[in-house]
C-alpha cells in the first residue's frame, strides 16, 4: 500500500471518530494520551484479529468494549477493511494514532488541557 | 371572631413568595425607554430575573450584568461596572438610561457605585460619549432588606429623583403611578382617565410589553416611559401612587421635594376602591366624572350582581402575593359578600401594621382571618395539610400552583408571575373592568371546579 | 476556521476569539474558539452564576432531600420551577424549595445560627425526608457563614439525618460551569463512600450528567435495566441521595453530559477505579452504539442488540416520516453545554437538518471540539454569546428553527424564527428512540406552523391570498417530496403518548443475581424505595 493511499483511508477512519465519538475528548492532555493508546491500540489489534484483552479489570474491560464498538462501526463503514491486508491495517491505525494524538493533544488548542487537577 | 396580623414563627422560608429586591428594581428599568439596566452582581441575579419576565410575558427584556467573578468578590468590582457602562454604550447607541442596579454580593464587599458614577460622568461620559445624553442613577437594592416589593419602590424613587424638575408653570397634568401591575392594568387605568379627560404621565407605560410580532421582525420589548414624562413629573398638578408599597416613595418624594400633593392608595381593585379612585382623580383635577362611566361602572356592577349573591357568597380564599394587590382583592371579596381567610404577605415590612385597610379590617371583620407577614407558601399549605383549614378559592400567582394542585382547590391566577396560564398579563385587575374580570374568572374557576368534581354541576343547566 | 467577526462586537476586540467559522478542510488545530473565561461585564450574556450551577442544575434533582440555600430569598425563589426535572416519588424537589432567608441583622451579625434553625425547621417541616443539602451564595460566602460546622453540629444531635454542604457562591466562577465543578468535587469528597449500597445484579453502573428532564432518565433506565444493568445511581436526575452516596460500588461509570459531570467520573476512576463511558442517548445510531458499547463492557451484547432491534423496528418507520420532510431545514443548536454536540450530527445523519450555528453559554473549549467536530462545514460556532450576536446571526443565517432556552426563544420568536426549548425541552423526553421521535415530530410542528407562516405576511403590502380558509402543516411539507415517499404505508407519524413515562414505571425487570448468576425480577419498589416522601 503506498502512502498516498494508507493516508487517504486514514482520513475515512479518522472522520469516523471526530463524527461519532466521544471517547477522545477527555478534559487532560494525559488523559487523552491514554485514551488513544489504548482505545486505538485495541482497536487495531481486533482488525488485525489479535488478542486485544489484558486483564479482567474494569479498565481493560472498558477501552475493550470502546475498542469492539469503534471496529463494528468501522467495518459497518468501511467495506475496504475486510479485504485489506493485516500489515496494511496496522499501518493505517499506526496513521490513525499519530494523527489522533496530533489534533487531540499536541496540536489542540484547548487550553484546558494542560491544567493539573480535575 | 377576629382579623389578627401576626407574623410568620419560623426563621426560614419553605417557598418563597417574594423573591429579593434587584428583581423590583429590574422591573422598573425596563419600564423605561432607551434604558438597560445594568445589575451589579453575579450572572443569575439577572439571569433568573429576566427568565421569571420572560415566563410571565412571553417576551424578552434586556438587561445587563457586571458579572461579579471570584476575583471581583475579593478585590472590589467598580471597575467592571466602568467596563459595563461602556461596552452597554458603544454596543447600544440609542441606550440614555442606565440604572446600576446592587445586589446582595456588591453591598456586602461596599463597592461604592455612588462614587463610580460620579467618576464615569467625569470621565468616560465627557471624554468619549459628550454628544450624548446619558444617565447613570444608581440604586441601592440589597437583597437582604425588604423584598421585590420595596425593590421596586425604591427604583421609582429613584428614576423620579433623578429626573424630576420644576421647570414654570404647572404642565396641567397628574402623575398616575401604577405600581408593579400588567399591561392590562395600565390599558384600564388610561382608560379610566381619558375617560375623565384627565392627561396623566403614567409610570410606568408598559402596555408595550404586551409587543406584537410585526412584519418587519421588531425583536425586543420594552417599556415606554421617557425621560421627558419622568422629568415632567416634576411639573404636575398631583400624584396618584395606586398602591402604596409600589410606587408610594416617589410620590411622597414629589411632595416634599416639589410640593405636588400626593394621594397614595387605594389600589383600585373593585368596584368601591375604583369608586375612590375616580373621586381622587375628581377632587385632584376638578373635573367631574362623567355619564359614560356611570355606565361603565354599571355593567360592572350588572355582571357581578349575577355571581356573588348566588355562588361566591360565603366562599373562604386565601390570597396571597404583593400587599397591594392582596389587601385590594380582600377587600372586594367581602364586597362580594366571600370570606377571605387567609391572606399572606411576603415580606417583613413593619409598617403593615399601620396601613389604614389593615386597621379597618381588623376593626371590621366578623369572622376568621389572619394575615401573616414575612410569610411563605408553608404557611397556607400547613394550615390546609395538618391544621384542617378548609378552602374554597385560592387567588395568587404561579409560584404556588402545586398547593391547589395537590389539594384540589380551585385558584385563580392573579399578580406576578403568572406563567401557567395563558395571556393573564393582557387582562386588568384594576379599575370597573378588572372588578368583571376577576368576579367572572373566580366564578368560572368555582363552576369548573364544580363540574371536574362533580360537586352540584347541575345547578349551572338552569343559571 | 478564522475566527468570525461580529460586526456588533467590532468595538469590543476581545470577543474576536469567541466565536469561528467552521471553514472547507479545516481542523480543530486551525482555530478554535475561547471558552469559559470571564464574563465581558455589559454584553448581555446568557450566562447564570455558579450557585445556580451546583444548587439548580445538579444538587436539586435529587428527588428525596430538602434543599436549602443559606442567603437571602431571591436566589431560592429566583431558581425554584424553572426547570423539568422530574421524579417517580412525586416530584418532591420541583415542589418544595427552602431558603434560610437572610436579613440585614444576619450579615452583620453573621447567619449561622439562623440556618441552625431553619435546617431544624426544615425536618420538621418534612418528617419523613432525613436527607438535606446546603447551598452558599454570594451573601453567606462573602460573610463568612461556617456552613459545614453548623450541619455537623446538627447531624451530632440529630443522627438519623445527613447533610451536604455545597459551597460554590454565584461568583464562584465565569459561570455555571464553575458551580457543576463545586458540587461535583464536593460531592465525592463528601458524600462517596458513606453507604454501602444494595447491589442485586451482575452488571451495575452509575448513570452520570443526567437529569431526568421531562423523564429522559426513565426512558434510558428502561433500556439499561432491560439489559439486566443495575443502576445503582444517576447523577443527579430522579436519585435518591443514598443512592448516590454509594457510587464507588459500581463497576462503569456511564456518562451522558460531560460537561457538568465528568469531573466526578474523572475522580471516581483516579480513586476507585471505575471507568468512565462516555455515551449518547440522543439518535438512533448514537444511542444503538452507546447500549451496544455498554454491553461489551458487560459481555451482554446479544441483550443490547435485541433491545436496538426491537426499539429501531417499533420507531424508526416514524423517524422516518419527518425524516422526509425535514431536509434541508436549517437550525441553530444553542444550547447551554453539552447538547450541542450531542445533537450535532445526529440531527444532520438521521433527519437531514443543516446545522448553520452552535453555541454554548457555559461550555469550555472541549465542548467546542465536540461540537465542531460534528458539525458541518460552514457552521458558525460561538462561545458565551450575547444577545446582540444572537441577532447578528440569525439575521445572517436565517434559520428556520433554533434550539435555545426559554427567554433566547423568545427573541427568536419575535423574528420568526420558531424555537424548541433546549433544556426543559418542549414535549419530551427527547432521549431514547422514542424520545428522538418526539423531538423530530416537535420540530416538525415548530417548522411547519401555518401561524408562523401568517406571521410573515404585512397586510398593508402584500396580497392577501382570500381564497384560503385554512393550510396544514402537510400542505407546507408535502410540497417538498416525492409522491413515493407520500404514499409510502411503512413510514408513519409520531405514534408517542402524551406523557410515555408514567407506563415505564409500572414494568418490572430481571437481573442477574451477583453471586449465582440466576435471573430474578427485582421489584420497582428497590428502584424508588421512597414513594411519596412528602
């Protein structure tokens, strides 16, 4: 897959969360970080049929079933993905990530995100 | 067998009657033209003030806010009452008249708005606004003294004050202060005049918050009160302050300040105080009044001859709201041979004791009643709940629709607000038309009541 | 996304960075609005004060507690049947309001030993009702009243009662916002952890940022007790305060307005643990994903499907229906917080409105990102308005209906341009399927009133049409549309009743029991223990 096009099916999946989610927009910048990590780390390890569970904690349990909601949207949405490749998948949701974390937390201009406290 | 005034034991309030006093206050500024309050105070002492305006009217008024923030609590605000001023001005050229109205927060921290308002007419308004006639008048509404009541006639005084001059002759007119009332209210008292073909500057003239929805998309209502009929009060032959806790200072003001005689009271409601009323108005202006309302007064008396002696005679109601209003509606209930029991005033006022209507009801009334001031909607609801006061007809405003709703008795809606029903404000309570109004809703009231409990609903086939 | 110029406010730069134009290609790290800073003092802001953010939107809900405010009338009186926030006991908080009623004597000579009394009064007053709150204002902050000192004395003689102390003054804050973020810390560090609640199913949440407005939460409890879920509180809307003192026994906190609640749920999870779940209860598909999302938590997706099927085959034939005819519309989204963009998308995707403006009065930044992430392109996006840039625009945009508050609704309407109510809504509940149903048939009648039509019309200019006796609203819609989607039998209007709450409280539902597993029904009476309180 060349870049143009991992790019292009970036933005799909990134229109997606922006349109539909909620889960990215804790208040802290820290919390966000966290949020992408683990919410589109285990969204990428279900499309690449991976295990995507750690523990049974509550926490684990959690960015699980946000991971299982986002992927059955995503493959609702998007077609492509049930034919594209496992390394080509991870390389969109490594895009996806970057970008997330770029327009969440280190491009945001809220300023909220940097205070300490709740 | 005994009235008795008495005040409410308890030390706090199991829902209010009366909210504080900015809330009068506010209602007079918007009573004016080209005038936007500004309140000195946190958001929601406008907020709510323009929300529970905008419940009762179905419209929207404009007032400002210097919004007190934490620092601003601490440190002192005056300057974000320098900062409202201006932005209110550069933002809304045709404003003249902004009122700084203070709240409970503002007195307590002492910001000095006396002072303040002298350094902007200095200041900004000579340097940047000197084409411009504009007026700060500061009043001084503590919400921890008096209530919306005494709110309200102090900010008369206050506008009156500010404006009043004694310019030559005599303007040949009356000052009709109506005190916090509907548009509906003013319509009758207008009418009463031209009827008498007496001019009067009337304060306030806010038949135009009853604004239309015009074609061309007129977005704001307001009053219409201008600074030359407020100046001109200075100028008039007399003053009639219709009620006497609203609107009562500016009147006594006018008579010490430019010797204009000043008839306070009584507020109008009924067919006798109406009577009073146009004697006043007789003996104030020397006109004579006329046959026209003779018969107008008439039909009053035709209509409400057919309801007292059959349904309302007899019936116990409990009345509570602004004093005014509240002593009015008592006083033409026992005209219409009903009982009132129990009236309830809102506030702590002492000189309720030495109002002339409440002597003449404690030296008159033959049965029951008790008026409680400083009172609350517990008052009226622990009497029905644990001391078996039996009611008939509650008259009041919206604020306390649960009672009769929890309690099944039947309640006319009257004074302020009055949100759970339908274009009240369009109606008077005041005057020969305000008499039909309020006998005809009482007796619809009783007659619904009548039919939805199925209680003698046979009895209106042959009326 | 430059930032949008109003031209009423040229003489006030600061407010420049208060409102954007949502622009083609643009991204939230291009421009994004300013928010909760200071109130610019004269701009006629639609902002409340902090009590009435802790006291009136999220403290007075709570449905079996006396809620007294320590100040002077107005602030009680002020706030007191302003809202819809209903209850299955009664609606006890709606009725009842209490103020210690502060005179001159009590700021000079201080207040705390009146309130003593009133709080004594109080439970007098009410003797089946042992729970309170205490609300500051502006007057008892400023004097200096030790609120916490007096209801602990009061608890130390009176044992069966307990009382919260919220401090958060109308000052306290550019906002209400200010006053969500009070209680709410005030609330976990004080109340969370003192019960130890009844827990009798598997699966127990906290709903968290609902209110019960017109009986939101009711018909969401319908869904999530379906499921099998323990709702062992919701913050605020119809919760007992024992409920809600148990919170830390949950195992996922499930958060619909973030923006008055998520500081707790934020807290619950650094101290106990519990996840937070941010969710929609607005919009079929949002809605759908939201139950299905909860239910993965649980591992009971199958219970949350059958439900999304089920309530998708009953409403969405009536969805539809307005669906057709609401194409196109354009609509101002100016709420207070958080339905802006809880509303934002759903309302394009799923009944074709075209969103032209979002604003929030008390909102912080994140709401922004949230609302402009969702909406479309060109939409104007404004933080704290003021009444004139209202104005502005909505001469400007010319909406056909906007979402405001009460008082806002009625400038709109003296413009004609029709309103919904936006907090109290006008007949809701519009959560849930049913609920987004009444919403679309609300803004239905709203768009397509033949009195609204009149309105327009200047008889003294225009030709007056004398041949017409009366129009329906199909008359307006129907134009639009194709004969297919007329006749189409399948779609059909809002079949909701009058009031759909009162038959949701007679259901009863099964959970799993947390030891065996076994399904058992749990009576109503465990969901509202204390009927008739008063």
């Amino acid at each position: 897959m060349d870049e143009t096009t991992a790019q292009e099916k970036m933005k799909q999946l990134e229109w997606y969360i922006t349109k539909h989610c909620l889960w990215q927009y804790n208040s802290r910048g820290w919390d966000r970080e966290i949020q992408n990590e683990r919410i589109l780390g285990k969204s990428k390890q279900l499309l690449c049929g991976e295990n995507a569970r750690e523990d049974d904690s509550n926490a684990d349990r959690y960015y699980w079933s946000e991971a299982m909601t986002l992927v059955e949207a995503f493959k609702r949405y998007f077609p492509w993905l049930k034919t594209m490749k496992k390394e080509d998948i991870a390389t969109v949701m490594q895009l996806l990530k970057e970008k997330m974390d770029y327009t969440m937390i280190k491009g945001s201009l809220n300023q909220e995100l940097i205070k300490e406290k709740y | 067998m005994s009235c008795e005034l008495k005040s409410k034991d308890r030390a706090g309030v199991i829902n209010p009657i009366f909210t504080c006093q900015p809330a009068g206050a506010q209602f007079v500024s918007i009573g004016v033209k080209d005038c936007i309050g500004i309140v000195h105070g946190g958001q929601g002492c406008v907020m709510f003030v323009r929300l529970i305006f905008s419940q009762h009217f179905k419209e929207s008024f404009e007032l400002a806010s210097s919004s007190l923030h934490e620092d601003a609590a601490v440190f002192g605000a005056l300057h974000r009452v320098e900062q409202g001023v201006d932005v209110l001005l550069m933002r809304y050229p045709h404003v003249k008249v902004v009122p700084i109205i203070t709240t409970c927060s503002t007195e307590i921290i002492g910001d000095d708005i006396d002072g303040v308002i002298l350094k902007l007419n200095n200041g900004l308004l000579k340097e940047k606004y000197a084409d411009r006639e504009v007026h700060l008048i500061s009043i001084h509404t503590p919400s921890f003294v008096g209530s919306m009541i005494s709110g309200y006639d102090i900010a008369v005084k206050d506008f009156v004050s500010h404006f009043a001059q004694k310019e030559g002759m005599v303007n040949g007119k009356i000052n009709v202060i109506t005190g916090w009332v509907n548009p509906g209210d003013v319509t009758e008292v207008k009418s009463l005049l031209k009827e008498m073909q007496v001019e009067a500057t009337v304060l306030f003239e806010i038949e135009t918050f009853d604004s239309p929805m015009m074609p061309d998309g007129n977005h704001i209502s307001h009053g219409e009160t201008t600074i030359d009929d407020l100046r001109s009060t200075g100028n008039a032959i007399g003053t009639i302050a219709l009620n006497r806790y609203e609107g009562g200072k500016a009147a006594l003001y006018l008579e010490k300040e430019f010797d204009i005689p000043a008839i306070i009271g009584p507020t109008p409601i009924g067919i006798r105080n109406t009577d009073t009323f146009l004697q006043n108005i007789k003996k104030m202006t020397g006109k004579p009044i006329p046959e026209s309302l003779v018969r107008k007064r008439g039909i009053a008396v035709d209509a409400i001859t057919d309801l007292t002696h059959m349904f309302l005679a007899g019936k116990k109601v409990a009345i509570y709201g602004s004093p005014d209003l509240v002593i009015g509606l008592a006083q033409f209930c026992l005209d219409m041979e009903m009982l009132p029991v129990l009236l309830l005033l809102g506030d702590d006022n002492t000189s309720y004791a030495s109002d002339p209507r409440i002597r003449e009801l404690k030296e008159n009334v033959e049965f029951n009643m008790e008026i409680i001031t400083n009172a609350d909607f517990w008052e009226l609801e622990t009497r029905i709940k644990n001391d078996g006061l039996e009611l008939d007809l509650i008259l009041g405003h919206s604020k306390g629709r649960f009672i009769p709703i929890d309690y099944n008795i039947p309640m006319v809606r009257v004074g302020f607000p009055v949100y759970d029903r339908a274009g009240h404000y369009r109606y008077p309570v005041v005057g020969y038309a305000g008499a039909t109004w309020l006998a005809e809703q009482m007796a619809n009231t009783l007659f619904t009541d009548m039919e939805y409990k199925h209680n003698k609903e046979w009895v209106l086939g042959v009326w | 996304m430059p930032y949008h110029q109003f031209k009423c406010s040229e003489c006030i730069p600061e407010r420049l960075e208060h409102a954007v134009d949502k622009g083609a290609g643009e991204e939230l790290t291009d421009a994004l609005p300013l928010g909760y800073l200071n109130t610019i003092p004269g701009t006629i802001s639609e902002r409340g004060c902090a009590y009435c953010g802790a006291k009136h939107v999220i403290g007075t809900p709570m449905k079996d507690v006396i809620h007294i405010s320590h100040g002077p009338v107005g602030c009680t009186y002020d706030t007191w049947q302003t809202k819809r926030y209903i209850s299955d006991n009664g609606c006890f908080q709606l009725k009842y309001t209490f103020a210690s009623d502060m005179k001159e004597a009590n700021i000079v000579f201080g207040a705390e030993k009146m309130l003593k009394k009133n709080i004594v009064e109080a439970f007098k007053a009410f003797p089946n009702i042992k729970r309170m709150t205490v609300y500051q204002t502006c007057a008892s902050a400023l004097i200096g009243d030790d609120i916490n000192a007096i209801a602990e004395e009061v608890m130390e003689e009176m044992p069966d009662v307990k009382i919260f102390v919220c401090n958060s003054p109308g000052f306290a804050g550019p906002s209400q916002s200010g006053g969500h973020h009070k209680i709410n810390l005030a609330w976990l560090s004080q109340m969370v952890g003192t019960v130890e609640p009844e827990i009798y199913s598997k699966y127990v949440i906290n709903y968290v940022g609902e209110y019960n407005i017109q009986g939101d939460q009711e018909i969401m409890k319908d869904y999530i007790q379906r499921m099998g879920i323990q709702i062992l509180s919701t913050f605020t809307g119809n919760s007992r305060f024992d409920d809600l003192c148990g919170m830390h026994r949950a195992q996922l906190n499930v958060l619909e307005c973030a923006r008055s609640a998520e500081y707790i749920c934020d807290e619950l999870r650094v101290r106990y643990g519990i996840p937070r779940m941010d969710i929609d209860g607005f919009g079929f598909e949002a809605l759908s994903d939201s139950l299905l999302k909860i239910a993965y938590f649980f591992g009971i997706e199958e219970r949350a499907r059958a439900i999304i099927d089920e309530e998708t085959a009953r409403w969405k034939p009536e969805l539809d229906w307005y669906a057709a005819r609401l194409q196109g519309i354009k609509v101002c989204i100016w709420p207070g917080g958080s339905k802006l963009w809880h509303w934002a998308h759903s309302i394009h995707k799923e009944m074709g409105l075209e969103v032209v403006s979002v604003y929030t009065k008390f909102g912080h930044q994140g709401d922004m990102e949230k609302g402009i992430s969702r909406c479309e392109e060109g939409a104007l996006a404004i933080d704290d308005p003021n009444e004139l840039e209202t104005l502005e625009a909505m001469y400007t945009l010319k909406p056909d209906i906007i979402f405001t508050g009460k008082r806002p609704g009625e400038v709109a309407k003296k413009i004609r341009v029709p309103y919904l109510n936006a907090h109290a809504y006008h007949n809701g509940p519009y959560k849930g399927y049913e609920g987004w149903v009444r919403f679309a048939r609300d803004i239905y009648n709203a768009v397509y009133s033949p009195m609204h039509k009149l309105a327009f019309i200047d008889i003294s200019k225009d030709e007056i049409p004398t041949g017409k006796g009366f129009e329906t609203q199909r008359m307006y819609s129907d134009v639009k549309i194709s004969d297919e989607v007329k006749n189409d039998t399948a779609l059909r209007q809002c079949t909701s009743k009058y009031d759909p709450i009162p038959a949701l409280r007679e259901k009863t539902y099964t959970f799993p029991d947390p030891k065996t597993g076994e399904w058992k029904v749990v009576s109503n009476e465990k969901f509202r223990k204390n009927s008739g309180v008063a």
